[in-house]
C-alpha cells in the first residue's frame, strides 16, 4: 500500500452508523488526460458480503474533508 500511495492512489470509505468498520471500500487515483482532461477511475470497490444489495457502493463513498477533490466537488462520488 505504501507504494500505491507514493503513486497517487488513494483509498475513501463508507460508514454506516453503529458499525466500526467501512461497509465499503474505494481504490482511486487522479490523473490528468489531453484528450478528456481530469479523471478520477476506481481501481478497487470492495463491500462487506452483509451490505451488498443496499445500493450501489459508490454512491455512499465520500471523499474525506481537505482533500482536493472534495473541494472541488463536495458531493458524493459517482
């Protein structure tokens, strides 16, 4: 992880209330392409087996406060 990291992969989370642990987990980089401009792909989505069929995970994630992705687009990820 710590390689990943120096590359620019990040990794955000979803929490659901009285749990300890993320129900969902995201992998993710930001890159800057000619042809499309800004991107943000998901590398790594992964659930808890217990929380699939809630709705698709991605739309719960959030990136964390002070990251700059959030402060450009301080809406859920999707």
């Amino acid at each position: 992880m710590r390689e990943a990291g120096t590359e620019g992969y990040s990794l955000v989370g979803a929490f659901e209330d009285g749990r300890q642990e993320a129900v969902a987990v995201a992998g993710y980089r930001t890159f800057t392409m000619l042809a499309v401009g800004r991107a943000l792909p998901v590398d790594d989505l992964l659930t808890l087996a217990d929380t699939r069929g809630r709705g698709p995970a991605w739309a719960r994630l959030t990136c964390p406060a002070g990251h700059p992705y959030r402060a450009a687009h301080p809406q859920p990820l999707h």
